[in-house]
C-alpha cells in the first residue's frame, strides 16, 4: 500500500475524533485538511477551541477530544506538507506503517 492511502486511511480514521474530519461535526463545521494551508474563520475557531488552554494529568485541554480538536484545526490552517516537517520522514514512515499493520 502507498503511504498516499496510507495517509488517507489514516484521515479516515479520525472521522469519529468528534467529526472533524469529513463528516460535519456538531458543531456543524466540516474539516478537510489538504497539503497547503487553509484560512479559519473566527467563528470555527472559537467553536473548536477551548476557552484557555490547559494542562491536566500531563495532557494539553485535558483530554483526547479536545487535544484532537487543536490538532484537527491546527493541521486544517498549517496544511499537511507544512505539518510533516515537525518530526524526521523516518518517523512518519514507521508510523503509518504501524497504523497500517494495525488495520490489518
């Protein structure tokens, strides 16, 4: 499998971090990131953010979701090609295949 469908199972998996991805989410915004970066609106950002940011138990916003939800609108305006240059191609690599053999 090319690590293009890779990349895109691994979007795909991410329809249930509360909806973010593809799917409208309940707050009615749909997120779909591409490779370059994409303008967010003050409206959706305020709607996918929390109030302040927080550290809890060693987690940023206190939980998966809501680290999710950043994460979901960070990928949204910094745009993928920008965002796989935060860690070495290696460890992209050996995490799609990971997620790859767990899909299997």
């Amino acid at each position: 499998m090319k690590n293009d469908d890779l990349m895109k199972k691994y979007i795909d998996s991410l329809k249930g971090v509360g909806g973010l991805f593809n799917d409208e989410s309940s707050e009615g915004y749909k997120l779909e990131p591409k490779l370059e970066p994409q303008d967010i609106s003050d409206s959706l950002f305020r709607s996918l953010s929390p109030e302040k940011p927080q550290l809890t138990e060693g987690k940023l916003y206190g939980g998966r979701e809501e680290l999710a939800k950043m994460f979901a609108l960070l990928l949204y305006n910094l745009g993928i090609e920008e965002a796989v240059k935060f860690a070495p191609k290696e460890l992209w690599l050996k995490a799609l295949e990971n997620y790859k053999e767990q899909k299997l």
